[in-house]
C-alpha cells in the first residue's frame, strides 16, 4: 500500500516549526513492512509561505487540493490538538473525492479529541500506542474488519462509536528502529530551524556554531505523574536500553554529523539509576555530543546524578517549576515542594548545567499571595546569583482537551465548545480564557516586576563578588608584598603603582 503521513497546520500562535520525529518513525515502520510512504508536513510548508504574505486560509486550500491529487491507499495524520481543524477539512475532503482511502489519527490529538472524530468526521481509525507497531499491524490487516478489531492500542468503529482493544506497551523500547531521517528531503534546513530554536534559549557562552547540526531524541516514552494541565497518551514510563541508545548516537555522530541533540522525553527524570549509568556510559565514548534536555524532576535530583549527566554531555536541563506556591504545585497535583523546587536548581547550577525554569500563571487559585509567592522564589534565586531573568519562562494557564485542566474549564461553563476552543486557542502565551479571576495586566505587571528584580538583583551579587574577589587578591598582593619584598622595594613599588600597603 501507498501510505501518506500529513503533519497538519495549527491555529492559533502555535507556529514553533520542529522535525516531524513522530512521522519519520511511523515512515521507517512502513517501509520495513514492505509499504511505501510519504511525509508531506504541512506545517513546515505553511512557515515558509507565511513568509510571502500569503492567508492562511488561501494556504490551506492550495494544501488540500494537492493532497487530494496525490496518489495514496491510506492517510495517516499526527499532531496534537491544535492541528485538528486542518486535519478535519482534509478529511471531509477525502471522503467526498476518495470514500474508501481509510483514515488513521495518531498523536497528541488522537484520543484528546476522540469525541470530535467520532461525532463530526468520518475517520476510521485512532491510535493509543505505539504507532510503529499499530500501523504495520493495520497495513498487514486491512481490509480485514475482524483482524482490525482485534490490534492492541487501535481504535475502529462499531456501530458509529470508536471501540479498542488494551495497547500493548513494552517496557523496553528497543524493539523500535533507528528513525530514518533520510525519509526528510529537507532535512538540513529542519536542522537549522532546531539550532536557531535552541540558540535562542541558550546564554552567548553556549551558544551553537554554525558547524552544529542538530536533531531531536526520544530516550523514553510516558510519564506516570497527572499533573493538571499536561496531556500525555499513557502514564507507563518506559525507555531504551543504554547500549540501544549509545549505539543511535554513534549512528547520528557518523551519518549525519550531529553534534548537538534535544530530547523530547515527556519525563526522562523518572529512573535516576539509569539516567545516571547511561551519562557515565556516554562519557566514556567521548562522542563530542551535547545534550539539551527538558522534562526534569526537582524531586529526582541529588547532585550525583548533575555530575554524571554532566560528564556524559548533558548541558541544559529544563525544569517545570511552576510555581513558587505549595499551594499552586498542589492544586496543579505537581507531587513537588517549593524547597525541592529550590535544591535542584541550585545544586543543577553549581554543578555547571546550564538551567530553565518553567512557570505557569493563572491557574484556579492563583490570587495575589500566591503570585508574590512565586516572585519571591525567582528573586531569591537571583539575590544568590543561581539565576536571572534569561533561565525563566513565563506561561499563561491553558486547558488542552484530555486534562484535568480542561475538564475544569468545562464544569465551570468557561467552555461549552470544544471546536471552538480550538479555533480560538492562543496558546500558552496568551490569556483568552480567564481561569483564575485576576485580570491579565496583573499577570504581566507581576511577570515584567519579576524579570526587572531578578535581573537587578542578579547583577547585584556579581558585583559584590567582583568586590569581594578584588579586595581579597589586594590583601593576597599586601600578603605577598610583606613577605618577599623589602621595605625599600615596597615604597618603590608604591610609587609607580600608587598601591596603598
């Protein structure tokens, strides 16, 4: 079978372009099947017309009457929730050109929103996980209605109503191929698009040069925490072997060239035993690689485990703080303390890691106390020179179909429409949906308040270091001057240098 594997376009401010990871290893499971495939990203394609002016809507048009001319048994679409209105217009248009080319939504978007497909497309089929397995185990199995029922982690109609049978879900990953980035025709640019993206959150001391090639990896898979406004497929962790892992990495270095590599783990501080082994085994290869990672656990942290993943190359580490509140890291169910918090960053920093933090405001329950909470959390990290205003992310409280979050603003009729949610979801830095009663200028005037007083007191340490570093090698010079210089040579020194001794 010809399979077509579409990236959609998103609503909304969601334009952040990456390589389509997801894709390239449902393509690869495809093709070692004994199937061709395609990936056409529409995303990608709509970043470079935004460049010529050109609506959106226009743009989308044009997209799905190419679609439509292609040539393809099965369309496959993965994304999350903000690109469901394009995925749904090509759907509609499928069925009305090519009825009996069958339907498959994988992704973020697929169960999130797995009544919108039920209710208002006619998609034939969503995924749970893992989608390299469901789709050679689908294109070994269509049109066979029986056999499709009966594959782990595949969602088929019965009746209009999508039913499933349980995924089947490995603890070890490494039945999954090395992703096949040749399947990409424009894969040094979605490079460059990942270093700029990735320079522009770094300090000027870190920054990646223009030899740097850079691509994204998944060394484990779920997350087991429920934190209220995160949406994830399931809650198993599970993850590569380190030999698995090590031996991709060669592959990357000697193939592609790749330098530089930013994870994309929904958790990967979850089994610290193994982090730790597999920063030691990194290290031991010298592979001249860096490593940008987020999805860190302040409750994981001990400073055994910074050292190693230091040594084994890993340079940021991105933490989702949230909150200088106990009583906001509760409501959001974050399973951390504000002092937990506090300790992994600053034991991350001393050990040399480069750090982000990130912060959620607006919550249900937010008020003022809880915002002062949080600003003289940062401030106290500025006062002692761990962070300033460049480590720390701001973001605006917002509900994503699957979450608790979600569901709240549904109870509480601040929605009522889930397509029109999506139409007109800003994104995390926009406040369209007002979820705790403060007004959007004193979020921002607590945001901007923040930046100023972390910067300021950031400078402020390092020039009583500077002053304290000064005074202390003059007494180390008087020190000397006294001990190996006689007094003669000291009046002369005096003289020329105008040192007071």
């Amino acid at each position: 079978m010809n399979v077509l594997l579409l990236n959609p376009t998103r609503t909304g401010m969601d334009t952040y372009v990456t390589p389509p990871l997801h894709l390239v290893y449902i393509a690869h499971a495809i093709r070692r099947a004994g199937h061709n495939s395609e990936i056409l990203d529409v995303h990608y394609q709509y970043s470079k017309a935004r460049n010529t002016n050109k609506a959106k809507f226009d743009f989308e048009n044009e997209m799905i009457e190419e679609i439509m001319g292609r040539d393809f048994d099965l369309l496959g679409i993965g994304s999350i929730a903000s690109g469901y209105h394009f995925s749904k217009r090509v759907v509609s248009a499928l069925k009305r050109k090519k009825p009996k080319v069958p339907v498959i939504i994988g992704g973020g978007m697929s169960l999130s929103l797995k009544d919108l497909w039920q209710e208002k497309t006619d998609v034939d089929f969503l995924v749970e996980s893992d989608g390299e397995t469901v789709i050679q185990k689908v294109l070994d199995a269509y049109p066979n209605k029986k056999e499709l029922k009966k594959i782990p982690g595949l969602y088929t109609r019965s009746n209009g109503k999508f039913i499933s049978s349980k995924p089947d879900l490995p603890r070890n990953l490494d039945y999954i191929d090395f992703p096949d980035w040749d399947i990409l025709d424009n894969l040094e640019d979605y490079m460059s698009i990942q270093k700029r993206w990735v320079n522009s959150t770094l300090p000027e001391e870190l920054k990646l040069s223009s030899e740097d090639k850079v691509l994204p990896i998944v060394m484990t898979r779920g997350c087991p925490y429920k934190c209220t406004f995160c949406y994830h497929v399931n809650s198993i962790h599970r993850k590569h072997s380190i030999e698995y892992l090590v031996n991709y990495l060669k592959h990357l270095r000697e193939k592609y060239n790749v330098s530089v590599l930013q994870t994309w783990d929904d958790l990967i501080m979850v089994d610290r035993e193994w982090l730790s082994d597999l920063s030691v085994e990194l290290a031991s290869q010298n592979l001249d690689m860096r490593i940008f990672t987020s999805g860190g656990k302040p409750s994981f942290v001990t400073r055994k485990l910074i050292k190693d993943m230091r040594s084994g190359g890993f340079i940021r580490l991105s933490f989702g703080v949230e909150s200088g509140s106990q009583k906001m890291l509760d409501i959001m169910k974050k399973r951390t303390t504000v002092l937990q918090n506090y300790e992994a960053v600053k034991v991350s920093v001393e050990e040399g890691m480069f750090v982000h933090v990130n912060m959620v405001l607006g919550m249900p329950g937010e008020n003022l106390s809880t915002l002062k909470e949080s600003s003289n959390f940062l401030v106290k990290l500025a006062r002692e020179g761990i962070v300033n205003s460049k480590n720390v992310s701001f973001s605006y409280a917002t509900g994503y179909p699957g979450t608790e979050l979600y569901q709240y603003m549904i109870d509480h009729n601040i929605v009522s429409d889930t397509e029109e949610y999506l139409k007109n979801q800003t994104g995390v830095m926009g406040y369209k949906y007002n979820l705790c009663g403060l007004q959007m200028k004193i979020l921002e005037h607590m945001h901007k308040i923040t930046m100023l007083k972390m910067d300021f007191f950031h400078s402020l340490y390092y020039k009583r270091y500077i002053k304290a570093l000064s005074g202390f090698l003059k007494n180390v010079i008087k020190l000397l001057a006294r001990s190996f210089l006689s007094p003669s040579m000291i009046s002369f020194i005096k003289k020329i240098i105008k040192l007071r001794v």
